[in-house]
RNA sequence: GGAUGGAUUCCCGAGUGGCCAAAGGGGGCAGACUGUAAAUCUGUUAGCAGCGCUUUCGAAGGUUCGAAUCCUUCUCCAUCCA
C-alpha cells in the first residue's frame, strides 16, 4: 500500500507498507547486487548507517551460489540477516549489461554465465520463479533494457516485447504466490517502463502498464549514455502517465543532482552504484562536492571525510588515514569511503523527505546542490 | 692479489651502432565509472608552451656521418679463486 503523506509541487513525501516494515519515501536502496554491499559492508553496518532498502540481483544470485540454495535456507532475508525490504532486480539489466554474452528471443534471454560459461535461459517466469525463491520484498518484472542510441524500430519492437514479458510476469508472480512452498507469499511485483529516448514510447507504454495490475513502476534504460537533460525529459514524458497511487522508481539512477531532479518530477525510489563503487575507488561525497581521496593533497590532511559527518568514517578517521589505506590497498580503505558514501546518501533522503513535509524542498534543492558545485 | 659478471630514465628491468627520451612491470600523478562480469579501466610519468630543441643509459676520454650499444682508463657492486 502506497500513501502519500505530503506534496511539495510534484516531489511527493510517502510511505510503502511491505511484509517486512513501511519504506519512507523518497527512498535510495543500497545496492548489493550478490548479496552483500561491496567494500565489506555487513548488514549490521547498513543499520548503522541508516539504510531503510537493500537491493540484490537476480541473475548473479542465480549463477551463484543458486536460488535453490537461498530457498532451502529460508531465503534472502534469512541467508543475509537483512530483516528490512529487500527489492531483487531481474536480470533485466543484464541483459543490457552483459551484451555479446546473451541472445534474446520472444521466450527469452540466453546468456553465458560469466563465472564459468554455462548457458543460462531466463525468460519472465524464470526471473519470477528465481525471485520467488529469493523471497524479496519486491520483485522487478523481466524487461530488456535497450541502448539510449538504439534506433526507433528496434525499440518500439524492444518494448512490445518487453509488454508481454511483463503479463507473463504478473500471471507468473500470481501463481507463485499461491504456492504452499512458496516463502514469500506477499512478494510484490513493479512493472518497467521503457522507451529509450523516444518521449511518445515511453508514454505509450507508460499508458498500457498502467492498466495491468503492479504494486510499482519503474522507469528502466536511463542514465546508459543520453545526456542529463534528455534523461529528466523522459521522466517527464513518463511519470504523469504511470498510476498516481503507486510509487515510482527510476532504476540506477543516479548523482545527488540526478536524485533531486527526480524528486522534484515525482519519483519515489532509486537505486545506483555509485555511493559504492565510487566510495571504493576513493571517491566520497560531501555537502561541498566529491572529493577524489587518492589526491596527493589529502596525504597530511587530518581532517575528517566531512566536518561534523556522523558516519563511522568520519566520526574516527582522517582523510590522511583513508589515503594511507586506499593506497595501501587495504580493505579499510574502502569499506570506509562506502561506509561514509551511504550514509550521505540515505542522509540526503531522510533530508528530503523532511524537506516535502515543509514545503522547503525547493529552498533545499538548491541549497544542496550549490554547495556541492564548490568542488 | 687474481678471475668473471654487472652498473639503464623514481625503483626493478629490456635494449648490444641509426626505427631510442629508450620495451615491460612497479611506484607516482591525474581521470573515468549511473537497475555492479568493476578492489576495475584509461591517460600520464627527463626539461621547455610548441613542428622541434636541450640534457639523459656509473665517470672521463676515444672510434664513427651517427654510441645506452664498439674501444681505453677509472670508480663502485656481485660471485668465485688465493
């Protein structure tokens, strides 16, 4: 159940009632594509730093260590002791991802396995049978995600695929969920709206999903090449067409600028590797920019990450720490710049919400992303 | 005291007459990364702002149109024999 608490123009303040606790929106999931944040994160440090979301991934838990595995050992919630909603991706994206590894048919995808070469078929009820046995919160429909630069026939015939792929998914997810074996009995299905670049697709789509019965929609295939402003266009195009009572997650997406343009048209969740791969390459972020912590000028810098920061990171170790470490290639090195990473992040939403429910989203917007251009 | 093998750009190390400011690796410096095949990838690393020019391959001389590469002497290092 979807209720939104607070508008502030179209950036909208709600909650999402799930089998394992109310999600506050806006949201930003904490990606762990393999069941785990990469950077040696646990998920008794995601409580720390205040994550509210975890997201996995379907096809990776598939190839390993199995869905099978995960299933007879109570699923992902138990297998990770991750007691919060967990959202699954379906190998959507790896369909887009791992390009020249895969064939797509109307069935389905083909793809070798890029752990040991296997062949893997996965189609929608694939995808829903090997979420199911995840047992996630949230399930992501079985779309392909096309190139931002592919040509228009292609993508018109891309998406109409991608349609039927998700009434199959529904059909699918419905069934399963009337399984005795079944974990998650309650496991929740979002919907993918695709369109590459082409507004009168995406909202042609957006219209058609709408009418099929989703507990969220995503916006898939943005932020994979198209420009900023191209990116904000097609949420534009889309999001006044999806269903007002339910959330809106734009997948992978994004910057803290990329974030707050989103809120502002009306999206809900987001997900991105950012916060985590960058914070492994060194890379944090502050309310006065990112800062690149392999720079030679941090060596002798005794500061912390962020002034007055209360992430784990910054409450203990200097920036000249974290250098020493990153350089050293120890672990420390980035699990510390991740650790501080998403606690900005989920900071930065906790702050927008509040922001919604004072109407001061705008004053907010701007005075963040001021502050962060210094750098 | 004698014999042999070495000394190369920040480090290791290739190069045995011109295509060499010198391979490759490391280190350094910087950059990229948006539903994670990412602890990855890219650029750069003698000086000058440049076609280019100037200084570099232990040191000093020499041979040659041309030398990191050949010759002479010296210095230092390693191993072996006394």
């Amino acid at each position: 159940m979807f209720k939104i608490i607070e508008k502030d123009g179209s950036a909208k303040r709600g909650s999402f009632e799930t089998v394992h606790g109310t999600i506050q929106t806006p949201v930003f999931m904490n990606v762990g594509t393999a069941a785990a944040i990469k950077g040696a994160v646990s998920t008794v440090d995601l409580k720390e730093i205040g994550t509210l979301v975890e997201l996995s991934n379907t096809y990776h838990l598939h190839v390993r260590p199995g869905d099978e595995v995960i299933y007879k050992l109570g699923g992902l919630h138990k297998f990770m002791n991750w007691d919060r909603p967990i959202l699954t991706d379906s190998g959507g994206f790896q369909v887009f991802s791992l390009a020249g590894l895969r064939k797509i048919k109307e069935e389905g995808v083909t793809f070798q396995s890029h752990v040991n070469g296997q062949r893997i078929f996965m189609g929608p009820e694939e995808s829903m049978q090997i979420q199911s046995n995840l047992a996630s919160t949230i399930a992501m429909a079985f779309d392909e995600c096309p190139p931002s630069v592919a040509e228009r026939s292609y993508v018109e015939d891309s998406v109409a695929r991608t349609t039927r792929w998700l009434s199959r998914c529904r059909t699918e997810m419905d069934r399963l969920n009337q399984q005795e074996r079944t974990i998650n009995k309650n496991q929740m299905l979002f919907a993918i709206n695709q369109g590459a670049i082409f507004p009168d697709i995406r909202k042609e789509h957006a219209k058609i999903i709408s009418d099929m019965k989703f507990d969220g929609y995503a916006i898939g295939g943005l932020a994979v090449g198209e420009s900023h402003a191209e990116m904000y266009s097609m949420i534009e195009a889309t999001v006044p067409f999806l269903p007002k009572d339910r959330p809106v997650y734009l997948m992978g997406v994004g910057t803290p600028e990329n974030i707050l343009e989103a809120v502002e048209r009306g999206v809900d969740f987001f997900d991105c590797v950012y916060p985590t791969r960058n914070g492994r390459h060194g890379h944090v972020y502050t309310n006065q920019g990112k800062l690149n912590l392999f720079n030679a000028q941090y060596e002798t810098d005794d500061r912390p990450i962020e002034e007055g920061c209360q992430c784990p990171a910054c409450k203990n170790y200097s920036r000249a720490y974290i250098r020493h470490l990153l350089k050293a290639k120890e672990m420390l090195g980035m699990r510390l710049p991740v650790l501080h990473n998403l606690y900005f992040y989920n900071k930065m939403m906790e702050e927008i919400r509040e922001a919604i429910e004072n109407h001061t989203f705008y004053e907010y917007k701007k005075k963040k992303l001021e502050g962060m251009k210094q750098k």
